[in-house]
C-alpha cells in the first residue's frame, strides 16, 4: 500500500506531466505569409516508469520575428530548421485574432500545447556557425553586415543594391574611397561636383561631349571635333595666346611665317 506521501508525489507527478513549458523543434512546414508552421518536437516525453512517446506534431504555430509598428527584421525560414517552441501559460487563440489589446482567454487550459509559439533561434551545437565576439553582425551565406564599434563592414557575394525613393546623402569626416577591380559606372541626369581641386590619373581621359569650364590646364588636350573658349586659350607655359599672338617673318604669297611669338 502506497504512503500518502507516495501518492501526493504521484499526483504532482502526473499534473507535471501535462505541463509544457519550452522545447526545440523542427519545422515540417512554413507558410511566409501567414507566418506559421507545423512543428514536430525534437525533445520526447519520458515517464517515471521508462516509457517514452513522442510529442505531437504541433499545427499553424506563430513563429516570431523582431518587429515593433511597421519595422520588422526577417529570416528566411524553410522546412528543415530547428526553432525554440514556448508555450503560452493561457490560451492565446483570441488574443491572436484580436488587435493586441486585453482579452479574456476562451479556455481555461493552461501550459498547453495547442498556445505554442517559436522562435527560429535554437540550434544544436554542431550547427553553431561562430561570429565575431565584439560586433553585431548579420549574415546570410557569404553576404555579411558587421557593426563594430570601429568600423562597418559589408561583403557581399553577389550584387550589392541600395536604392531609395529619395536622397541618398553619404557623409564622411576623412576621405571616401571606392576600389573597382573593373568598371565604376555613374548614371545619372546631371553630376555636380564641388570641390576646390578634381586630380585625374588616368593615361587616357575620355568625354563623349561638350566640356564647359572657366579655365582648363593639362599636359595634353585632344578633341576629335573642336574645342572652343569664350576668351582664350593658352600655350608654351601660357606664353602664347591663341587671341592675341603675333607671327614675325610675315611675307606675301604662299611662304609660311615664323611660330607664334610670346604675348605675355
């Protein structure tokens, strides 16, 4: 014959039993838009006695994401990942159906399995990929964003997009350095470039157009059609002057005369 002491324990065993509280998970199937899955607990259910069962497969679970107002971070769940099921101490069915604000729970249950939510957090240790311990870093494949409290860190694998429907203003105490192992192409209606000196290096400096500028100095100038100044323009050191220079040896007929002689 049992104790009572012995029963009271069997008796608190068995409430225990029906307790949920939070387990691991893998997801059997998404759905991205209404952001739910069918789960099937990774951890079994194992008795005093030695029996051993498995947890059911848990349905149209709500798997969280950092979100606040119309801001939200998102992963790409898929079949396959583990999650971290939590299960709610009252039932939250109408509370998911409501628009967040104070409701009475339309069941008494309690730590059940059917108010479960997950986060997509959890892995096995194996599958624990290691980061950098003094950064925030986000990644996806090869594709990585770090924040460091030194520097910001972007690597991408493939194409690299940032567009706006508004400015884009980039603003930088020291210098802005752009590296291309290629080609750096620029489109755009009109450039506008304000700066108190623009250096060049190239060996070649191509323009498919009009230049128009108050002053133009340069080892060599090269126009396949014209080049045209609303003043001057300057040779030999700006010694002579395409307006105002003079030949000497002017003769009549078809001799040539002497070069340009200096006019400043």
């Amino acid at each position: 014959m049992s104790s009572i002491s012995e029963v009271i324990h069997a008796h608190v065993d068995k409430i225990l039993n029906e307790i949920h509280t939070s387990f691991p998970a893998k997801i059997l199937r998404y759905d991205h838009d209404r952001q739910v899955a069918d789960l099937q607990p990774t951890i079994k259910k194992k008795f005093r006695d030695g029996t051993v069962l498995d947890l059911p497969v848990l349905h149209d679970v709500p798997i969280l994401f950092y979100a606040a107002k119309d801001c939200v971070i998102g992963l790409p769940v898929s079949e396959g990942d583990t999650v971290l099921v939590l299960i709610s101490e009252r039932s939250i069915d109408g509370w998911l159906h409501s628009d967040g604000d104070v409701v009475d729970p339309d069941d008494i249950r309690k730590f059940n399995l059917s108010d479960a939510v997950a986060f997509p957090c959890l892995r096995a240790r194996q599958k624990i990929e290691p980061f950098e311990k003094d950064s925030i870093e986000i990644r996806h494949g090869k594709n990585i964003l770090r924040l460091c409290s030194l520097h910001i860190y972007i690597s991408a694998e493939k194409p690299l997009n940032i567009k706006s429907s508004d400015e884009v203003t980039i603003e930088a105490a020291k210098s802005i350095e752009i590296k291309s192992e290629q080609a750096l192409n620029i489109q755009c209606k009109n450039a506008n470039i304000k700066t108190e000196k623009v250096t060049i290096d190239a060996s070649i400096s191509k323009f498919n157009g009009d230049i128009e500028c108050k002053n133009v100095v340069c080892s060599s100038l090269k126009a396949e059609t014209k080049i045209s100044a609303g003043e001057d323009v300057t040779a030999a050191k700006e010694t002579v002057s395409l307006a105002k220079h003079v030949h000497a040896g002017v003769l009549s007929g078809p001799a040539s005369t002497s070069p340009p002689s200096p006019t400043v």
